[in-house]
C-alpha cells in the first residue's frame, strides 16, 4: 500500500499538472491512477465499487474519494495544504 500511497500522493499534491481545468484527470494522470487501480484490484481493497468509479470518472472528486477510502481523511486534509486544489 506504500507504493499506491505515493502515487496518490503526486496526483493529489500536484492538481495542475496531472488534472486539466475541468478538474478530470489528464493523460498523464490517467497512467498514475491505471497503476494505482491495478494495484488495488491485486489486494485486499475492499471497495472495488469505487474503483469502477474512479477508473469510468475520473475527476478530482472521485480521485479525493479514493484517497480518503486508502489513506483517511487526514490526508485528504494535508494534500490541500500541499496546493490541491479539493
């Protein structure tokens, strides 16, 4: 889970250059999140609904909403201080 945490990590700290200004995740950011997706799939993760979510809609909502199910909301509240724009 050490590796999926970074990768959300970068997507959620570096907003403007992985999501485009309709806050939907870029080609770039898409390859980050088919890595994470993947992962997860392989693991234990229990909500697999979302994944299908995220991975057919994947705005910066959904993406947060991911991040609070892996890592908690207390990260979600550190990445905006980071510059995210959640």
């Amino acid at each position: 889970m050490d590796y999926v945490s970074r990768l959300l990590t970068e997507l959620l700290s570096n907003v403007d250059k992985y999501f485009d200004r309709n806050l939907v995740l870029n080609s770039e950011g898409r390859k980050i999140l088919g890595k994470v997706i993947a992962t997860l799939m392989t693991s234990e993760f229990k909500d697999k609904k979302l994944l299908k979510k995220v991975r057919k809609e994947p705005t910066l909502e959904n993406v947060a909403k991911l991040v609070e199910a892996i890592l908690g909301s207390e990260a979600v509240k550190n990445l905006q201080k980071l510059g995210g724009a959640l």
